[in-house]
C-alpha cells in the first residue's frame, strides 16, 4: 500500500505541477495581451494627434495651390477676354479695308458666341 500511495502522490504532484505550469502560461499569456492592449491605448491619442497634424499640413497645402490655380484661372480668363476683344477689333479693321478674314475655328466661334 505504501508504494501504491507514493505512486498516487507522485502522480498528484506531477498532475498538480502540470495544471500549475499551465495555469502560469495563461496568466502569462493574458498579462502580455493586457500589457500590449494598454501600451496601443496609451499610444493611441498621441497617433491620432500626429495624424491630424499630418492631415492639417496636408488640407494647407492644398488650400494653396487651390489658390494659386484659382489665380491663375482668373488671369487667364482676363488674357482671354482681352486677346478676343483685340482680335475683335483686327477684324473690325480687315473688313473695313476691303479684306475678308478667314473664318475662325469653332473654338473661337463658341467663345465669341457663349462668352465662355
């Protein structure tokens, strides 16, 4: 009997290292998960306020070219209506002196049509 009990307590003690082993890794498993979840929600806010840094620099940019096209459209515009009017006037003058200008493209005929 006394053999039959070593045998039994050895096996409990195996059996009792064993679901303490495994009871250790969980715990261990778990710790990091939590440590890792608490490390990404500390980083979080300060990623977000990069982010929005990146994103304001990002929508200035921007802001600054749609300006700068904006101008350039306008001056453009201006070029336009100025050359069509000088035009204009040399054609005025062509048929005044007797000479027939050729017909313009239908680019120009839009424009001068529509005004735009």
């Amino acid at each position: 009997m006394n053999i039959w009990a070593g045998v039994i307590g050895t096996l409990g003690v195996v059996l009792a290292a064993w679901f303490a082993a495994r009871a250790t890794r969980a715990a261990a498993q778990a710790t990091a998960e939590a440590s890792r979840a608490a490390a990404q929600a500390a980083a979080e806010p300060a990623q977000r306020e990069r982010d929005l840094e990146a994103f304001k620099a990002i929508r200035d940019d921007m802001q600054e070219e749609i300006r700068d096209l904006r101008t350039e459209t306008t001056r453009l515009r201006a070029v336009v209506r100025a050359f069509a009017g000088y035009v204009g006037e040399l054609t005025l003058q062509m048929r005044a002196g007797g000479i027939a200008p050729s017909t313009p493209p239908d680019l120009v005929d839009e424009y001068n049509r529509t005004g735009v």
